[in-house]
C-alpha cells in the first residue's frame, strides 16, 4: 500500500489539472466542482445563488474527491480529502487562474459558454461572490497506475 501513496510533489501535479471535484456536505449531498489548488488548500467559488453557499455556513465540514479512471491508459489515481471549509472574501485574479485552468486564456471565447464566466471577473465577481477554502485536515493521495499492455481482441 506504501508505494501506492502519491509524494507532495505528484499530488500538487496532478491537482494542477483541470480536473472536476466532487464535494460531498452534511446532508449528505454531493456535488461536482471546479477548484484551484493553491497554499495548500482548495479554492472553490460559491455564493448566495448556491445551494452549497448555506450549507458550508451550517455545518463547514466536507469530504472532497478528485479522480481519474482512464482504463485505456492505466492512469488512475485519486485524491481524497476532509475538513472544515473557511468563507473567504472574493478575490478576482484567483478566479481568474481557476477559470483560465478550465477554459483557457481567450476570455473572449468564453461567451459561447451557457455561463457567463467573464462575469467573475468584473466588478469584483458576482454579487455575494465568496471563496470557499479547504484545507485538508486528512489527505489520502494514491496512485494506482498501470501499464496497459497490448491486447488485441
């Protein structure tokens, strides 16, 4: 098992990828997220529109989940997390480098999106817009990669 646990270093790579996250609150309900990882944490965008918003308020303890099961390539690996999440004011420019992860530096291409991305980054972010910050009290890191070997059928 020891040799399946991911060092820091493999973990801030492989969180650095545009990956989804889900994150599960007291309820239960889950749920799938964006986030940036940065200081150690995770950074999530919420706010009074969402439902999660007034969940972390009740009671800021989750469960986070980021994986990848490519069973093509052998790549799986996952990363689990828990802890109580922070309400932090909004910040524009780590918006910025989250959404850039996702959709890319040409803000201008994000208006074919049903969203309005820009958004978060004018005027301070949307009315009420807050950061989500968690950091991992418990972090299980592993990797359970493989080499595919060539099998024809």
């Amino acid at each position: 098992m020891e040799d399946l646990v991911m060092s820091p270093e493999e973990v801030d790579d492989f969180l650095s990828g545009p990956l989804t996250g889900q994150l599960a609150t007291n309820g239960p309900t889950i749920r799938p997220l964006w986030y940036q990882w940065e200081d150690n944490a995770f950074w999530i965008i919420s706010g009074p529109w969402a439902k999660l918003y007034g969940r972390v308020q009740k009671d800021p303890n989750v469960a986070f989940c980021v994986d990848v099961g490519d069973f093509d390539s052998g790549n799986v690996k996952q990363v689990i997390v828990n802890g109580p999440v922070q309400i932090r004011h909004y910040d524009v420019e780590r918006a910025r480098r989250l959404l850039y992860r996702y959709l890319g530096p040409d803000e201008d291409s994000w208006s074919d999106s049903p969203d309005d991305y820009r958004g978060y980054l004018r005027d301070g972010g949307p009315p009420g817009a807050v950061f989500l910050r968690l950091e991992p009290r418990k972090m299980t890191a592993l990797n359970f990669s493989y080499a595919r070997s060539g099998t024809e059928a």
